[in-house]
C-alpha cells in the first residue's frame, strides 16, 4: 500500500532562508520514507494564504492548492516554530483554514479528513514545546485527523541562547528517538485506517 506524505513548513522565513523548522520537517518525512512513504513538503509562507475559514477565499489565494496537496494524502506534517510560546501566526493561519472541513461533514457523519494521520513537529529557542504541541494537535483532531501514540518530535534550545536546531552537529539521541516512533507509528496508523476506514457514526 502506497502512502503519501505532506509537510508544511510554517517559519515565517520566505523563501530559500535557512530554517531549523524546515530541517526538522525533513527529518520527519525521510524517517516516514523509510517506512515507505512518498513525501513532499511546502514552506506556507511562500505562497498567498489568505486569512479566513473558508477552503477558498476567492481572488489569488493560493490555499486551496496547498489543501489539495493535504486531501490527497494519508500523512500530514505540521512544523512550526515556538515564538513567544506559541505557535507561529503562519501555524494558526493553517488551522483556521481546515476550519472549513466542519462545514464537508459528509451525511454518513464523516469528516473528509477521517482516515488521515497528523504529526506536529515544534523548534525553537525557548520552552513551550509541550503547549504548542497541545494547541495545534487540539485543532487537527477537531477538524477530524488522527494523532499517533507517542513520539511527538521537538527540539528547544537553551533559552535565549546562539545555536539553532539547523546549526546542530548531530541531532540529539531523544530528538531521535522520537522522529523514529513518530514515524513508525503514523506510518502503521495510515495503513491500519486505509485499510479499516472509521464507520459512519450516524449508522
């Protein structure tokens, strides 16, 4: 069974800047490769996400193509950044955007996004790694994905300190460890869910 992966950067850095949340995204999607998966990932803020709820804000917003890139596949990655201990603007964009899957709950009771796994991924500099995961896993399970057991990656630096995850020599045993079981478990998750769908709850 094939499985396709898709990753959103959510840096508020554009373009080809150097990001640690764009390296550790990486790192998750080579570890689902590895049991796999093909992959893909997109840096949000280098296209037009338009603020809203809808799943097109009409005029040239470009959400509706990374939406798409999100429907067609089983996994999805979320990364984002800590700043101020919260989730970057870009993250919570992203969010508000999938608000409108609420409004596709098919008449079986099923949301579209039944059946897809979810992995957040969360850098920075400061604490807050532990919140920031708990808002935006919060969100992705309301708007109807799935969150595999454990391993939730993360990496927080020495506050206020020089180096970024980027700039790592190695990446740490424990930050590891838990892109290996993030992986394996969305990875085992997606198939199990493909091959058994959730049932209809209006049944």
């Amino acid at each position: 069974m094939t499985l396709n992966a898709f990753g959103l950067n959510c840096t508020l850095k554009a373009g080809g800047a150097p990001s640690s949340t764009q390296t550790l995204l990486d790192q998750v999607l080579s570890a689902m490769a590895g049991h796999g998966a093909t992959t893909d990932s997109a840096r949000v803020v280098d296209h037009d996400v338009r603020p809203g709820v809808t799943a097109d804000e009409g005029g040239d917003d470009q959400w509706p193509a990374l939406r798409q890139r999100i429907m067609d596949a089983q996994l999805f990655v979320l990364a984002t950044p800590i700043w101020l201990g919260h989730p970057s603007s870009v993250a919570q964009r992203v969010l508000e955007r999938l608000d409108a899957v609420l409004g596709e709950i098919g008449d079986d009771g099923c949301y579209p996004t039944f059946g897809k796994v979810a992995v957040v991924a969360v850098v920075g500099n400061e604490d807050g790694a532990h919140h920031v995961h708990a808002q935006l896993q919060q969100g992705l399970i309301d708007v109807g994905f799935t969150i595999p057991a454990g391993g939730h990656p993360y990496w927080v630096g020495e506050a206020m300190g020089g180096v970024d995850y980027k700039d790592l020599d190695r990446v740490p045993e424990t930050v590891a460890g838990n892109i290996r079981t993030a992986a394996s478990n969305a990875v085992h998750l997606a198939r199990l869910l493909q091959q058994t769908p959730y049932p209809s709850p209006n049944r």
